[in-house]
C-alpha cells in the first residue's frame, strides 16, 4: 500500500477524529462487516483480522496523533469546516499516518507545522516500521529522520547513506574527487596531444604517434561536475539607537476588544535576537504583530523608540505580490524618490540583478518571491527585524544564506519558525508563549524540545505547576469575556466570508469577462490582479484573526 499527502485539505461536517479513523479503509470496512455478517466462519475471520491489525486500539491510536499534531480533546471533536486551511492540512497528515502506508510518501511535511508538531512527526516517523520517501527542506528534519538521500540533478539520481549533513559532506568529495579527475584527464589529453604533434610527421615515430591518437580518441571526457550555485544575500544594516528598542509593561493584547495576551512583559535592545516559541494559535502572531506596531495595547502599557523602523515579514506577503510586477517596479513603488541605482542595489543585496530584477514576479519560484519580499521589508534599514515562519518557501541553500545574513545583522531580530536548525544558530534568547501570556523560557532549545517530546509542552516541572496555577487564573479571567469572544468571532466569520465571497468574484471575472460583476467589469486585467492581491491579503489576516480567537474560546470552554 502507497500513501500519499493528498494536496487538497479535507473539509465538511466530520470531526478530525471521525475522519483519522476512517482513513485505515480496511478496519472500517471489517467493522462494518463483524456487525452485519451472519456467517459464523466470515466472523472468525473477520474478528481474528481485527484483532491482528490492533483494531480495538485504533481510536487511542487516531487520538494520539492528532494530539501530536496539536489537536486537543476538544478540537478533534469539532468539524473540519470550522478550521483554517492550514490545520485542515494537519488532519490530512493525521489520517495518512494512522493508515499506516507501506511505502509513506511525504512532500513537504512541515509546511503547516509548529516546531512542536515538527518535533513530534520526527519522533513518529523514527518509529515507522516501513518505508518512508520524503521532500524536505529542513536540514534537522532530514538528519534526524532518514538514512539515506535521494540527489536529483541534471536528469540523474544519486544516492547518499546518512543524513543531510552526511550527505553534503559526501558530495563535496565527490565533487572534488571529480575536479581531480578532470584536472588529471586534461593534463593527459595535453600530453598526449603534443606527442602527436611532434612525431606524427617522422616516419620512425608516425607508428607510435598513430597509437597515441587511438588513446586519445577513446578517452572519455570526464563531464564537468555541477555545483549548485552559491546564494548569498543580506540586510542592510541600521543606524544605532539607544537601547531599549521596546518595552512592554503588564501589556494585554487581542483582537475585537478580546484579550489574546496578557500580563506582556519584555524588552527588546538593539542587539536581540528572541525566538518565539509554542504551539500555533497560542498567539505568536498576535505577540509579532503587538511588537510590529500592527496591533496596539488593550491594557498596560508599550514604549517604543520614536526613531525606530521595523520590518515585517509575514508567509502571506510572499502571495500577495503582484504576479505582473517585476521586482524593480515593486521596489520603485516603495522606495519613492530613491535613485534607480539605489532601488538595484537594494534588489542586489537579494540575489536580484540583471534579468532578474526585471522578471514578472509571476514566473519567479516561490523561494525568489520570499526573497523579494525579504528585500522589500528591509528597504529602509530597520531597526527591528520581525519574521513570522520566513523559511517556508527556502530550500536548504536559501535557509543557510538566510542564517548567514541574519548573524551578520546589527539591528534585533524576533523570528517565529519551525526550522530548529535556522532557530539554533541566529536566536539567543528563547520566550514562551503559552497560557494566555508570554515569559523567558529558562534553558536552551534543546532543553525545550526534550520538554515537548516528554509532553509538557515545553515547561519544567516547577515551571508547569506555576503554570497550571498561573492557567486556572487566566481561564476564570477569560470566562467573564466568553460572549465578548463569541461575538468578536461572529463578526470575524462575517468578514472572512465577505473577503472569500469578492475573491471568488474576482476569480471569475480574471477568468471570463463577459461573466463579471458590475462593479468588476470596467476593470483592466493588471487592476483586477492588484485588487485580488489586496482582497486575498485580507482574507489571509480575517482567518489569522479567526484562528486566535477561536484559540481563545477553546481555552475558555477546556
């Protein structure tokens, strides 16, 4: 049996636990049977089957992964409707990891985790008994999961024993190796080539210079090796401020009058370089958002240098650039009255130069896009760099020149990302949030990720007893805004379908004219393009909104 992660999120009225369960087709399709079949020997059968592919525990089974995928009792019993895409994709994940696949194919696994959930898959996927084939672009992931890799290049396949970092050490040799050859090759082929020359006019050597053009005409030329080229970008650094950069004292924060947040209290210096961790919908975005001056304090209080610029980095800016834009008229746009010099040294900090820079965005790969936006955040030299999941659309090279740019940084950086590789290198400061707040997290990344895998979400045993403590608190508090919530998502909801709706309009008036809405129909093809851009921007931060406050509720009603 193959599985495959299906590329299309399941939706309708069943839970994520109805839907894990029904994924193993042949346990569904025998417990249907054990209650209707009348034949006595069928029922042997059938039940010495059931017992044999652990049936009976396959609901505690189905319950633990989606537990490990961050869906608590009460999630997996809501429906798949009233979830994000993204967590929908979570369930899809869930419900091929139960059928328990042969031969598992994964493509980009990661792609809609949290580094909790990453951390989990991993150990999962150690402990799989068959067969796994995975695309990914997490050097840690790859390292801790498979034993061999597969190297695609230039229509040929390599294979690789060990890990990502066995095998870029292997293929450096081997590349070498290569180069040797081809310098030792050459140097033959010159030697032989002037032995012809000179002997193959004098009778007495004519025999042997003859010999020599046989050699030569049979040595195969070594083909050059192919070295991915280097990428290398990087930020453009500050001017120096006077620390601290942001404070923020006994700060609420959330959305529609609704507390996400509370009892904030940081400081951020120049110098910072602070990893947001925690499961997703716990409100590292809404922390990133706080701290962009995107979101302001309900209660408390948040000081801020007046001199400061921040750069804001969010997966969904990558989608709503304008696919018929070039990078440079992107960049002219934003940097008004910068010299066209200017604009291409910014866009050349980025990897963007020659034809590059004048390329339509639409066919740029969605790892030049994350680029292009990187290069337009950072157009004004911010103080402040804040970057929510920037790895998505990297592969390995563009997270190692993204590691590289950012140690070479001056200003502060805040970074929410499920790459530990990317986490260990550039933070040095860890903060968690959890519990409707967010403080220090007292020890090293790897001190977190043993706290997840042993299931305490990342707290120490003194640290989770204040916690629970501290959570009961804030869960009383939370109660008394359990119709303020209820009606913040309702208006969420009617925004979100009211964004969905005009997309989808849109949609169809890109398609075909003719069907346009009035108010669509006198637009030109590159304003119905921006339009969607904005119109999808929206709806991407209605269902960001949606997703933290419906968080919200279902610490309420735990």
């Amino acid at each position: 049996r193959i599985g495959y992660l299906a590329q299309e999120a399941p939706h309708g009225v069943k839970t994520p636990f109805e839907t894990v369960l029904e994924a193993d087709l042949e346990r569904a399709a025998l417990m249907i049977e054990s209650e209707t079949s009348e034949d006595p020997d069928r029922l042997g059968d059938v039940y010495e089957r059931l017992i044999a592919i652990d049936a009976y525990t396959a609901p505690a089974r189905a319950a633990q992964i989606l537990l490990g995928l961050g869906f608590d009792e009460d999630m997996q019993a809501r429906t798949l409707d009233s979830f994000s895409g993204g967590w929908k994709m979570r369930v899809a994940l869930a419900a091929l990891l139960f059928s328990q696949p042969d031969l598992l194919l994964l493509d980009e696994p990661s792609n809609h985790l949290d580094l909790e959930a990453v951390m989990w898959l991993e150990d999962f996927l150690k402990g799989y008994k068959a067969t796994i084939v995975v695309v990914s672009h997490e050097r840690d992931f790859l390292n801790n999961v498979v034993d061999h890799i597969l190297h695609l290049q230039g229509g040929k396949i390599t294979l690789y024993p060990g890990g990502y970092d066995a095998f870029e050490r292997q293929r450096a040799e081997r590349l070498a190796q290569i180069e040797a050859a081809r310098a030792n090759q050459a140097v033959q082929r010159e030697k032989l080539q002037e032995y012809i020359a000179k002997n193959s006019a004098r009778a007495s050597t004519a025999k042997q210079a003859q010999s020599r053009q046989k050699m030569l005409s049979k040595m195969q030329p070594i083909a050059e090796s192919y070295n991915d080229p280097t990428l290398s970008f990087g930020f453009p650094n500050p001017t120096e401020l006077r620390p601290p950069l942001i404070t923020l004292d006994m700060a609420t924060v959330g959305y529609a009058d609704v507390p996400i947040l509370k009892r904030l209290n940081m400081r951020l210096d120049p110098d910072d370089r602070v990893a947001l961790l925690g499961r997703n919908g716990n409100g590292k975005t809404t922390l990133a958002r706080l701290l962009a001056a995107q979101l302001t304090p309900m209660d408390g209080e948040m000081s801020s240098s007046g001199k400061m610029k921040v750069g804001y980095f969010t997966q969904y800016q990558v989608e709503e650039l304008d696919p018929t834009d070039s990078p440079i008229e992107h960049m002219s746009h934003l940097m008004k009255g910068a010299t066209p010099a200017a604009v291409r040294a910014q866009l050349g900090r980025f990897g963007f130069s020659g034809d590059k820079a004048t390329t339509r965005v639409g066919k740029l790969s969605g790892g030049e896009r994350a680029r292009l936006a990187l290069a337009l955040i950072t157009r004004d030299a911010p103080h402040l760099l804040i970057l929510d999941e920037p790895t998505n659309h990297l592969d390995v090279d563009a997270r190692e020149a993204l590691v590289q740019a950012l140690n070479a940084y001056t200003g502060a950086v805040v970074l929410v990302s499920h790459d530990r590789h990317m986490l260990e290198l550039t933070a040095d400061r860890l903060v968690l949030v959890d519990d409707g707040t967010a403080k220090e997290f007292d020890g090293s990344l790897d001190d977190y990720i043993a706290f997840v895998l042993k299931g305490d979400g990342g707290k120490g045993d003194a640290a989770s007893k204040a916690d629970k403590k501290a959570g009961k608190k804030a869960a009383a508090e939370a109660k008394s805004n359990d119709a303020a919530l209820r009606k913040a998502l309702r208006e969420i909801e009617e925004q979100t379908a009211k964004f969905t709706k005009e997309r989808n309009a849109l949609d169809r008036a890109m398609v075909d004219p003719a069907t346009a809405e009035p108010r669509f129909s006198r637009m030109s093809m590159g304003d119905l393009s921006k339009r969607r851009a904005e119109v999808h921007a929206k709806l991407e931060a209605s269902e960001a909104k949606w997703l933290e406050a419906s968080e919200a509720l279902e610490g309420v009603e735990a």
